[in-house]
C-alpha cells in the first residue's frame, strides 16, 4: 500500500503499485529495471543486490533496504554481511574488490557533485572492467530513483516481510528505528548469546556479594551456609520459555521466515 490511489493489480510488487495508475509510466520503469538490473548487468546478482542495499541505507529507504537486504542474503546466504550493510557498509565483510564498490556507490548516492575521476580509477584498481563500473553507475542510479519512489509515496512494507527479516538481521542494524520501525520490538533477532554471557556476569557478581554478606553475619564458632546462587533459567535466555508472552514476541521459524522470503513477488 502507498499514499496514492493504486490499481487493481495484486500480482505487482508493492513498488509499481505505487505508480499503477499511470499504466504508461509504469510499463516504462518496469523495462527500466529489467534493463539495468536483475540479471542485465555485468555484475553478479550478489553485487547487484549489495549496492542495492547499501544505496536504500543511505537514503533511509524502509521498503529497498528490507526488501534488498533480504534478496542480498538470498543470494549470498550471509545474513551476517547483509546485516552490516544495512548499518555500516565499511564494516561488511566483503571480497577485497566488492569493498570498493559499496563505498563508490554510497558517496554517488550522497554526494554526487563530488565524484572524481579518482572513484572511477578507484573501481579500475580494484579489478572492475569498464563494462562493470558503468553497470554499478546504472545499477546505483536506478535504486536512488526507486528509493525516491517509494520514500514519496509512502510504500510500505508488507508486514509479514518485515518479520521475516526479523527473524535473521542483527545489531547494530536491528536497532534501526527507521529500518524496522514498529515491528521490531515483535521481530528482533535478539543476541541471545551475548545476552547470556552478560546475565552471567551479574549472576557471579551477586554470588560474590551474598556470600561476603553471610560471611560477615556467621559467628566465627559456625560454619557459613551455603551462599545464595541467583541464575537465570537457560529458557528464558533461548526465547523457550512457557512464561513469554508470544503475542509481544512471536517466534517464527527458519522455514517459515525463508518461505515467506521464497514466496515472496520480485521486490524491487
């Protein structure tokens, strides 16, 4: 759904719904897209996909960084790597080559007037053909302008989408209030891990303090009872407990978060 009046077309990605009630013009991107990207280009649809995560991040695009992130994993089966380039593009772990191509296709994105024959050499030094570094030009202009698409018209992202990538995207990108929005308090992949690791070391801490506590109390002629061990159920650390409330954090499993992205229609 979008902001506009949009038509009955329920086979299309929620993108071109946006822009259905101009047939003409809606024909026309669609040729756009299938000419530039998706296969036309002569990059891999992993570095098609990663630039056009990283574009829809810089321009804070809710519906192309989910649902680009998600193709990106798709294609790459690296959650991890997709996360970080959702949240910080340098940080992705990235093949020597690729890691120029997310930083040329970032500052095109936000900073066009400063671009210098210097990145293009940049691409060329990093393996790039000049075949491939128009097709990274064409492949990060056209996610701008379908960035500024769905950011003018309010293009949402089907809710089930969004829980689906819930289901694997990680911190610091989870905690993106403009990348998850209303869902993520439903939908996080919480580290439950570290989360463990950290209830541990309070645990220990208030171990320590019982103990000195009744060591100071116990007269010297008697032994000192046991001290009081606070620990946390392991339940409740893997999300299994009898006790959550699945209605404020629902679990969905692996085979379902990847039918949903399966099944999914072409998102563009």
């Amino acid at each position: 759904m979008s902001w506009v009046k949009e038509a009955d077309l329920p086979e299309l990605p929620e993108i071109f719904k946006a822009i259905s009630s101009n047939s003409y013009a809606l024909e026309l991107v669609e040729q756009l897209n299938e000419g530039i990207a998706f296969g036309s280009s002569s990059l891999t649809s992993t570095q098609e996909e990663a630039i056009a995560t990283v574009v829809s991040a810089a321009n804070h695009c809710r519906y192309g960084a989910l649902t680009h992130g998600a193709f990106f994993r798709k294609h790459s089966g690296d959650s991890a790597t997709a996360s970080q380039l959702l949240a910080d593009h340098t940080q992705a772990d990235l093949s020597t080559s690729d890691q120029v191509m997310p930083g040329f296709s970032a500052k095109l994105t936000l900073n066009p007037a400063n671009m210098t024959e210097q990145d293009v050499e940049g691409l060329r030094e990093a393996g790039f053909g000049d075949d491939q570094i128009v097709s990274i030009v064409l492949v990060t202009c056209l996610f701008n302008f379908m960035n500024r698409i769905a950011n003018s018209l309010g293009v949402a992202v089907p809710r089930p989408f969004t829980r689906s990538v819930g289901t694997w995207l990680t911190v610091p990108a989870a905690e993106e209030e403009w990348l998850l929005g209303g869902d993520a308090r439903l939908s996080v992949n919480l580290n439950w891990k570290g989360l463990e690791k950290a209830l541990g070391e309070i645990s220990k801490t208030t171990q320590l303090q019982v103990t000195d506590s009744e060591a100071q109390d116990t007269p010297a002629e008697e032994a000192p009872s046991d001290p009081v061990t606070e620990t946390v159920p392991t339940e409740d650390l893997t999300g299994n407990s009898d006790a959550e409330d699945s209605s404020v954090c629902p679990q969905i499993d692996g085979n379902s978060a990847s039918n949903i992205l399966d099944n999914a229609p072409p998102v563009v």
